[in-house]
C-alpha cells in the first residue's frame, strides 16, 4: 500500500547519508489509522510525529549510503590503553604502587608485585571506565536509533603523573547534520543522563565501603583521596554528593574515599562539566533545542560565570579556555536542517530534567586543598 495516500503533502529533504521526509498527514489518517499504522510498520527507516499549527506531520528517515567503515581496531586499541592508564591510576590511588614515573616508564621494573597490586586499581578503573562508556553509548545509540551517521567511542588515555585519573575522557563524532531540535535534545541528553544513572550507585556503594576519618571539627563533612599515599585535595560537594554520602555513611564525620568511591564521584562531575550549557557541550546542544534564539546569549553568560567562578578553583578558567578553543572561540551552536519544527512537550521536560540533573550535580568549588 502506497504511503502518498495518507499525506495532504511532503517534502523530501537528500543529505550525504540519509534522506528526510517531512510529511503533513490526512487529518482522517493522523491519530494514526489502522492503515497508516500498518504501512508505518512496514516502513524500512524510522519515524516519529510532530504536532504543528497546520496539522500532524510525520517525519520519516531512510538511510541512502552504507555506515562508515568504522575503525574498530583503533578505537579497541583506545579502550585498551585507557584500561591501563586507569588502572594504573587506581593502584597509585590505592597506595598500592608509588606515583613513580621511573618506576611506570621501566617495564623492566615491573615484577610480579606491580602487577598485583593492579588488582587494587580495578577498583577504580572498571567502575570510571563504565560511566564513561554508558555516558558515550548513551550518544551513540540514540543517534543510531535515528539513522545518524555517527562513530563509536573514542577513549583518551592519558599517563597517570601527567593527568592523575589516567584518561582525559571519551567522546563520539557525529558526522552528520541533525534533523531537528528532537533529535539534537534525545542525542544531547542521553550521555549525562546514562552516565549519572550508573555514577549514582556506582558513588553509593564506594561510600559505603569508604574509612572514616577523624578529623577537626572545621574539616567537617569532607572527603579525601588519596594518590601515591599522600593525601590529594579533598573533594567539594554537590547536592547529590551531600545525600549520597550522609545516606550511606551516616554520623560520619569526614571520609577517606574508596577508589570506587572516587570513580562515582568523578562521574557525577563529569556530568556537571557536559551540562554546561556553553557551545557544543551537552548542554550546549540541550540549551540550543530548547531555546534556539537565546542559546547564544545564555551560553555567554554562563561562560562568563564559569570565569569568575575560576576565583575559587583555577579548573573553571582551564576548562572555560578548552571549551573555547574546541569551538574556535565561538559560544554559539551550529544549526540544525530544521530549526523551526517545534519541540515537543515531552522534550520540554527532558530540558528542564537536564537543567535540574546539572543543579544537583554542580559543586562550585570541585576540588580543595
């Protein structure tokens, strides 16, 4: 059955990898009818509606071009040695190897105790490595869900005396132009939200199994880590870093954090430092589908904010002057093919969902001494 027959009108829209079919439907075919739904089932791309003022449209995407020929071995080869560099990290975190880079650099000083003491830093690395990679597959699925032309993950490992956690992160490309705000609000949240909801108890049972620690009573309700077997700077908290920790380890006044426990922790930063609603950061992209004409504006003045909040830890002002340099000094965000489709009322509350999950991971001050 010819799908023309249930729409007033359509427009077809060629890119590189796909092809869109903007389509407005016969209002007697638009809740949809039993033969609509059947033909839409049969469809070889996907679909989704959209409400506008001149009626309900269907927007339809078929692939036209094969996927990429990905580079697995490469992005294998990445995985693997951030598996390393964060293992590595977690062991020194755990005290169970020395921060030595003599030591790291000379594998001929890699006896069997260095290798076991790697078990230690499992505890650290499997559990970041799993945030980073549900926050990255929450990208990648869901712009596979609709057809997008996009890579897997690309893991940076980095060495631990250089950059403490052994990684500097994970990031997809996406190589295509997106449709519309739903689209660029599903990809855009879909990362934080999937990393947060494996950070959470991921945090949890690290602090569980975290050592109390006796401090003075103005060191109250902090956290430590620890790195070589020295202390490092204790750990700021956000709303959700504050209930976690009195709810699974309640009366205690301070803690010497668990390396998993640290693992969540980082999590929930990372998913601050993505919602920053600043150019093609995720919340950049979430920040431009739900306020296109004022993305811009906001984007500035949160960066503005980032700067002055760099009076207090010097990482706003490296992390500010990074996000600028990757979008070559713009604060905007590129369009979408149709920045004029309405945003559902479902992805209004996604936004609005995004804005509280960065409230309650936000901690102004990360680090402190």
């Amino acid at each position: 059955m010819s799908l023309t027959r249930f729409l007033l009108a359509w427009r077809t829209i060629p890119l590189r990898d796909r092809e869109v079919v903007d389509a407005l439907v016969d209002p007697a075919h638009a809740r949809p009818s039993p033969a609509l739904a059947e033909v839409l089932r049969a469809w070889p791309g996907t679909h989704y509606w959209s409400d506008e003022a001149d009626g309900r449209h269907l927007i339809f995407t078929r692939r036209t071009a094969a996927p990429a020929a990905e580079a697995w071995t490469l992005h294998a080869l990445l995985f693997a040695a951030t598996l390393f560099t964060t293992t590595l990290a977690g062991a020194i975190i755990a005290g169970a190897i020395p921060a030595d880079p003599r030591l790291i650099l000379n594998p001929g000083e890699w006896g069997p105790a260095f290798f076991r003491a790697w078990t230690a830093g499992l505890s650290f690395s499997l559990p970041l490595l799993a945030i980073l990679l549900c926050h990255e597959l929450g990208h990648y699925l869901t712009a596979r869900r609709y057809q997008l032309d996009v890579s897997p993950p690309y893991f940076i490992p980095a060495p631990p005396f250089f950059f403490w956690i052994g990684t500097l992160g994970a990031f997809i490309r996406l190589r295509t132009i997106l449709t519309d705000r739903r689209q660029l609000i599903d990809v855009g949240a879909a990362g934080p939200i999937a990393g947060f909801v494996v950070a959470l108890p991921i945090l949890w049972i690290g602090l569980a199994h975290s050592e109390p620690l006796a401090v003075e009573e103005g060191a109250r309700g902090t956290m430590f880590w620890w790195f070589g077997g020295s202390p490092g700077p204790a750990l700021g908290d956000s709303l959700v870093t504050l209930l976690v920790r009195r709810l699974a380890a309640p009366g205690v006044a301070a803690v010497t954090m668990h390396p998993m426990a640290f693992a969540g922790w980082l999590g929930m930063f990372v998913t601050t430092l993505n919602l920053l609603p600043i150019a093609q950061l995720d919340g950049g992209h979430i920040l431009f589908a739900a306020l296109p004409r004022w993305q811009e504006r906001v984007a500035r003045g949160f960066w503005i904010g980032l700067m002055l909040l760099g009076w207090f830890w010097i990482g706003w002002l490296v992390w500010g002057a990074v996000v600028l340099a990757l979008s070559r000094g713009r604060l905007g965000h590129p369009p979408v093919l149709d920045a004029y489709r309405p945003l559902p009322a479902s992805r209004r509350r996604l936004a609005w969902a995004s804005l509280a999950l960065f409230l309650v991971t936000f901690a102004p001050v990360p680090f402190g001494t």
